[in-house]
C-alpha cells in the first residue's frame, strides 16, 4: 500500500507542478525509472530532510530581563520625544522572544506616545500592516468606536491643511502705500506694508536700501511667478489665507515663498498641497519638490501615501531610489529624526516580502546609517548581516557580524561560526561558539544548536540536549533527533521524538515530518491528520521544500483513506473531542467541511480547537470564516459577537448577543451572552445573572459537545457561589454526554469537601483518558502528597516545558528548604526562554528576601514590560525602589 501511495504520487507529479518531490524519483528521457522499496533504509533516510535552523535577522540580546528593564528605567526618566524609540527597542526584544502580543502592543505604544506627524505615520502604517491578517473582519472593527481608534489611520495632513495660519483680516488698499509688480504685460497691486511683513528679504527690498524701495513698480518677469499666483500672494498678504488655485499655482507660490523666505506663505502652500496628494502617483510627483523644498507638510502627505501601500511599490526602482537616495536635509524634511523607525519599517516589509532584493539591502544600508546609539547599531548590522548571508555575500556579511558582535550583539556569533564552516573551518566554528558558551553564566539553547550543527558523534547529541534542555522551544534538534532514530533505530521512536514537541508546540515544519514518518508506517488516517493540521493553520504552507502545495497533498492520501459518512464525522468529533485529542478533532472538521454540513458552526468549532491550541490568528481566521458562512443573520450575530469579544470588546460583543436573542433564542447567543458580560464594565455580574443564562442556553437546542461545555462552565460558577451539590450535579450530567474535562471541576468539588483523596481519584480519571496531557497532570499534582505532586510536576515539565506553575512550585519548596540559590536558578531557567510576568514576579520576590535590590528591581522593571498594569508588580517594585541605595 505505501509503494502504491508513491507510485501514484509519481504519476501525479505534473498535476501537483512539482520537480524530483523525492530524491528517489529519478528521470530518464521524461520517464520516471523503477524506484526502490520504501523498507530500505535509504528511500527512508530520502524521505525526510532537516534542513538547518535559520540564521534569525532580530534583535536577540543574551540578557533580554537587562535589556527590558533598562528600557523601562529609560522610560520613567525620558523626555517624551525619546518614548516612541524606546518602546521601537522594546518591540525589536519582544519580536526576537517570538513574543507577537507583547511586540504588537510596543508597537501601539510607540504609535500612542509619538509627539511629531513623521513618527505618527510610520508606527500607524506599521501597525495596519501588522494587522492586514484582520482584512476580512475590518468591517466589523471599523463599526466598533473603540476598534476605529486603535485601528484606523489618523488623518494628520487633512486635519493640519485646514488650519489658518493667521485670523482673516481686511486691509484696504491705499495709495501711498502700494506697490506694483510688473510681470510681463501685467500689473499686480500689492499693499507695501503687507507684502514686506511676508519675510524679512521682502522687507529688506521695499523698504531698505535697495532701488526697489524708491520704486513704485517692480518687475518680476524674470522670477518665475505668474500674474494669478502673484495676487495670490497680495491677497495672503491681506488676509493670511491662500485661495484654492491648482497644483501649478500653488507650485509657483512655493518657489516664490521659498525664494524670498516667507515662511507664513510657505506653510500654507505646504498645507495646500498636501490636499492634493491621493494616489501613488500624486506622492511621486510632489515628493521631489517636497524634498527640495523642505516642505514638511507635503513630505508627509506623500509619506502617508506610500507607506499605505506597502508592499505594492517594493519592486518599482524609482520608487525605491526616492528613499535610497535621501540625504540627511532630505531625511529630516520627511520624518525629521524618525529616520530609523521609517528604515526599520521598510526593511522589514522588503525583507518579508523578498530577504535577498536589492531593495531589502538599500533600506539596510540605510538603517546602519540611521542607527544613533548602540543598540539599534546592533540591530542594524545584524539584519544587514543575515541578508548579506542569504545573498552569499560572505565577505560583506562576515565584516557586518564582526561589527555586530564587537558592538555587544552575541548572537551575531551564529553568522560568523556558519561562514566559517562553510570555508570549510568546522573547528573555527566550534572554538567560536565554545567562548561564547563559557563566557555565559547561564548559556542560551541556540548557542547549543550552532554548536550541533559543527559537531559530530556524542559531542553532537550532547549539543542538541543540551540545546533542549536549555530552550524546549526551538524545533531543529526534535527534528534531527527523529531524522536520525529513523535511520538508526525504528519508525516508532522517530515518531515519539517528533511527538515531543507536537504535544505543547504546534510547529509546521514538525507536522510535516510527522506527516512523512506516518506514510512510511502506512498510517494514512494520521498522515491525513497531520494534512488537515497544517491546512488549518497555513492553507498556503508548501511541502516538500515548497515543491508542493498542502492541500495538493490531502488530495492524494485522501484516496487511501476510507471516506466517513456525516454520521461517522460526528461520531469520531465525539470520540477524539471525548479523549481531548485537539489536533484530532481538528481534522474531522476537516473532513466534515468538505460534506454539505453546515459550515458556518464548523467553523466556530475548528476556532474553539484553535484557540485550545494556542493557535489566535489561525482561530481568528476560521472565526472569520465562519461568519462568512453563517446560515442566518442571528447566527452571523454571534459570530460577530465572538470577534468582537477575542479582540477585548466585550461590551460590544455582548450588545451582538443581545442583538441575536432579540431575533432569535439559541444556545450559543445565550452562552455568549454569559461570556461577555462576565468580562463587561468594571464590576463583575451577580452569579445569578450567569446562572441564568447558561440555563436558558441549555433550555436551547445544541449537540452533547456544547451543552457539555455549558454545563462545566455552569459548574463552575456554582462553586464559585458555594453551591457543591448543584456544581457536582453539573459536572456530573456533562460526563455523561462525554465532557471529560469535567473530572477537573469533580475533583475541585470534592476537594472543597475535604475529600483530597477522591479528588485525586478524580483526575486521574482525566489524566488516563486524556492521555500525555500535561494540564491533567498540572492539575492532579495539587491533589496529592509531595512526592506524588513532584513526579506529576515533572510529567508536566516533560509534556509542555512552557508551563510555569511546575517551576514556580519547584522554586518554592527550594526556598523553603532555604536553598535560595537554587531556587532562583530553578525561575531562571524557565525565563531563559520565556518572557512570563509570573516567573519574573517570583524571582523578584525571592531577590528581594535574600537582599539584592538591583537584581529584585531588574526582574520588578522587565516584569512590567511585560504587563505593566499588573497591581502586585507595581506594589512590589514600588517597595523594592523604595530600598535603592
């Protein structure tokens, strides 16, 4: 059955647009030759490749709490101009922790705390760029008042063009007081007093000591000005206002007003001008002018433009030169001193849009010439560096992580360590990183993979240990790890190495080798498993080093898997929903979704597993998608209400819950309704009000997997009233329809009874039906003795390093052993690798108790970076600045 699954994929290989998919299918003439038994090790060993983890073009810094926390200090005593680069910096740390909230909110912050127009339009493009993943619900933001302010563009220029420079007031003319300016056959009446106020050259020329102040007339023919945009500037004169002329008067206008230095004049062609600029074209033209000219106005009405419509313009050469080719005057003319935020904006459009153009390398060049202190010269040169690699311009690239790495960035030692490996010094490459590594007092995880990638036999395994134990995070060590047990040991052990990580991380590049491994097993229904996964996460993710489309593939396992009636797609939702299986769930959804089911409730579900994933944007997406496919308006309501309530509008999303009753009572309106105004205004509702309304949504029509989450959120709000036995009946009645989680809210009831040993009872019931599921384990270990509590907190740790409690626990009971040392090594080694305000908090707790108030107030600085409207932090860090000597 495998040997025909390839034999077929060969045949198909034209109809999938994709080359040599493996390196066993070999052409002779356009013919495919005779391709050997996938049992033998080496169609095996071709089947999967892993390919070497990418040099990252970020901010990395070894010590990101120092970094943070100096930020913060920074903060507290800045001047309000020097704010928006600061939490620039503060998003370039979050962004190289692979920490998308916390870099999204910095980014906002830097937009909020912009004191000047320039910097107003560079973070305010940047952050619609960050956000085009939220286009097919920007209709529904845009109607939310508060979603039009954070998420709508301000139009500065429109708002700043319909100043008046000064209060209309009337001059008439009088006779001894005129002048006249002759152009050509014309003669234009000007006030003297007025015209003269306009500039000090002005003034110097009518009333001075040169001729034009004896004359009556003065000729302007040779200046440049017309008859209409001269009457213009008499009529400015008088009243402090331009009348609305074209383009090309308002041109001649600001030549004369910067010939003669009439600033008032001047701002107001600037003004009116920016009107004009509506389309690409319209910024090209006028920012030119605006450059030479200095009109700053203009400049950011072109800006404004441009950067709306990234990245469309990226491959357009003179598009690209009018940034390119700036010089300082120009520079400062369109962003004054926000020169690097615009180039770090640029660069990192380009560089997702194409990381070796020649564009991607002129906005880095002009990055390190923006950079103005050291750390953005870090940044800078690093990025410039690993663009410079991909290019395989090593020379250039070695000289820019050298100067990286002087200026303190100790990840650009990566990028010299592979250059020196591929000129064929391995050992070079091993010494490099061996100094970095015992210069650190706690080394980083991906010092250890580079290292691995040089090293050979145990020093090799040792290295990618190492680089696990060190950050759990990072997926190229699994997958070599899996690579290597495929070909030396068994299928089966691959397949548990690959798990290792599936089961906390859900990593695209891991599911596909889960997807390989699988087929070589003649596991179709899990390969197509791990099909469906990747599907939901990115329907456009290329397999095979981007030779074949996903969905492409699902096509051919699909005619190896026995297709599933819609009652067989339900009853398997039940069973994999039962057993807590997510990523099992997912794919019959899937499945279901290729079916005439309706969509727009499958949808919502697969959103419900997404965000149980940790997968937002992915959950956001198919929330979105499910609103698109809602079969009435009550249920696209609750939909809208869902969005609404995922992006923190509850209020909003409630008043969409109420909107759906009023048409229509359902189950899923009701337990939105109840969602929402649990989390809506500042004082929570009575218990009763959400008791209410998780009855009536069970009074309502829906399946055993809803009314199972409705009754367990029922429960929950009855222990939290104190009512056990109605909490316990609750829980009990969704075991029944299958709700498994339900053990969890069992085992609370009966250790609020005093039962600790039934409630241990319990979830074990969980953790054997839910199986390696690390939040059951968690769960379980607050049920038992010490030892028992241990081994379960080690379970944890093993299933999903990325939780914290077993850490924090783990520090506390060192400290009650008073080993304090150890305890704050325990926190540490989690922080390494995860920026999390609890950890930190802790940390900083346990600094302060054996006295190091520095160390407490680093850990109280970057915790607040973190959240920085965390009550107990600010109390904490209050008290500990308080004992700064």
């Amino acid at each position: 059955m495998r040997k025909l699954f390839f034999s077929e994929l060969s045949c198909r290989e034209t109809k999938l647009q994709s080359v040599n998919l493996y390196s066993w299918f070999q052409f002779d003439k356009g013919k495919l030759s005779s391709k050997p038994s996938l049992q033998s090790p080496s169609s095996i060993e071709t089947l999967i490749k892993v390919a070497e983890p990418p040099l990252l073009p970020q901010f990395k810094p070894t010590d990101y709490v120092g970094i943070l926390a100096q930020i913060h200090e920074e903060l507290e005593t800045c001047k309000p101009d020097q704010k928006p680069k600061l939490f620039l910096l503060q998003f370039q740390v979050f962004r190289g922790l692979g920490e998308s909230k916390l870099s999204l909110r910095s980014l906002q912050l830097a937009w909020e705390k912009s004191t000047l127009i320039h910097e107003k339009l560079i973070y305010d493009a940047w952050l619609k760029y960050e956000k085009k993943g939220e286009e097919p619900i920007s209709d529904l933001l845009s109607s939310c008042h508060k979603c039009c302010q954070k998420f709508n563009l301000l139009d500065y220029v429109s708002q700043l063009s319909t100043e008046s420079i000064t209060e209309e007031t009337n001059y008439p003319l009088q006779g001894s007081n005129m002048v006249y300016f002759k152009i050509g056959d014309d003669m234009v009446a000007c006030d003297r007093r007025k015209i003269a106020a306009l500039s000090s050259p002005l003034h110097t020329m009518l009333n001075g000591g040169f001729k034009e102040s004896k004359l009556e007339v003065v000729d302007m023919s040779n200046n440049g000005i017309s008859p209409l945009a001269m009457r213009a500037v008499s009529k400015f004169s008088l009243t402090g206002k331009l009348p609305h002329f074209a383009p090309e008067v308002l041109l001649e206008i600001l030549d004369f007003s910067n010939k003669y230095c009439c600033k008032g004049l001047k701002d107001a062609c600037d003004r009116k001008l920016a009107t004009f600029v509506h389309t690409r074209q319209d910024a090209i033209d006028y920012m030119e002018c605006a450059l030479e000219l200095g009109c700053t106005i203009l400049a950011a009405a072109c800006l404004n433009v441009l950067l709306d419509e990234l990245p469309e313009w990226l491959n357009e050469e003179h598009v690209v030169n009018l940034f390119s080719n700036m010089n300082k005057a120009h520079l400062s003319t369109l962003v004054g001193n926000a020169s690097f935020s615009l180039f770090c904006f640029l660069s990192e459009v380009a560089m997702s849009v194409d990381p070796t153009s020649e564009t991607t390398v002129l906005f880095l060049e002009k990055l390190v010439e923006s950079a103005t202190e050291n750390r953005q010269n870090q940044f800078a040169l690093h990025q410039l560096g690993c663009v410079k690699f991909l290019r395989k311009e090593y020379v250039e690239a070695e000289d820019l992580f050298n100067r990286a790495f002087s200026a303190g960035h100790v990840y650009s030692i990566a990028g010299l360590a592979r250059i020196a490996s591929l000129r064929g010094n391995k050992h070079l490459s091993i010494k490099m990183l061996d100094s970095v590594i015992s210069s650190c007092q706690m080394p980083l995880g991906w010092m250890y993979q580079e290292r691995s990638l040089y090293s050979e036999g145990d020093a090799k395994w040792e290295s990618l240990n190492r680089a696990t134990e060190s950050d759990p995070t990072l997926v190229y060590p699994y997958m070599y790890r899996a690579s290597y047990l495929m070909k030396k040991q068994s299928i089966e052990a691959a397949l548990v190495e690959i798990n290792r990580v599936l089961g906390f991380k859900l990593s695209l590049e891991c599911l596909e080798m889960r997807f390989c491994l699988h087929i070589a097993l003649e596991d179709y229904r899990g390969a197509l498993r791990d099909i469906h996964a990747m599907i939901t996460l990115d329907p456009e993710w290329r397999m095979f080093e981007g030779r074949v489309l996903v969905g492409q593939m699902k096509v051919l396992v699909m005619e190896h898997v026995e297709r599933w009636t819609a009652g067989d797609c339900w009853m398997h939702l039940y069973d994999r929903w039962s057993a807590v299986d997510d990523i099992g769930s997912l794919s019959v959804i899937c499945q279901m979704l290729e079916s005439d089911l309706p969509k727009g409730v499958l949808y919502f579900r697969q959103s419900l597993l997404l965000l149980r994933l940790n997968c937002p944007a992915a959950a956001m997406r198919s929330l979105a998608l499910a609103r698109e496919h809602a079969s009435s308006r009550h249920e696209r309501l609750v939909y809208e209400g869902w969005i609404l309530y995922d992006t923190g509008h509850c209020e909003e999303g409630l008043r969409k819950a109420e909107e759906s009753i009023a048409i229509h009572r359902s189950f899923e309106a009701f337990f939105l309704k109840a969602y929402a105004l649990a989390d809506s205004g500042p004082d929570p509702p009575s218990p009763a009000a959400v008791v209410s309304l998780l009855e009536e949504a069970l009074k309502c029509a829906s399946d055993r997997l809803r009314k199972g989450q409705a009754l367990n959120n029922l429960g929950s709000v009855y222990v939290d009233c104190g009512k056990l036995d109605q909490a316990a009946e609750c829980y009990s009645n969704a075991l029944k329809i299958g709700h498994t989680r339900a053990h969890q809210g069992l085992a609370r009831v009966h250790f609020l009874r005093n039962d600790r040993n039934k409630a241990y009872e319990e979830m074990t019931k969980l953790v054997e039906k839910a199986r390696n599921n690390a939040s059951a384990y968690e769960k379980r270990s607050e049920y038992c003795e010490r030892d028992l509590t241990r081994a379960d907190l080690h379970m944890v740790t093993k299933l999903d390093p990325l939780r914290v409690y077993p850490y924090r626990y783990r520090a506390a009971v060192l400290m009650d052993n008073h080993k304090e040392k150890e305890a704050i090594a325990e926190l540490s080694r989690a922080i390494a690798f995860k920026a999390d305000l609890h950890l930190l908090h802790l940390r900083a707790a346990f600094h302060e108790h054996i006295g190091n108030v520095s160390a407490a107030l680093r850990d109280c600085r970057a915790a607040l970076s973190v959240d920085p409207t965390h009550q107990e932090m600010l109390e904490l860090h209050t008290r500990v600045h308080t004992q700064e000597p």
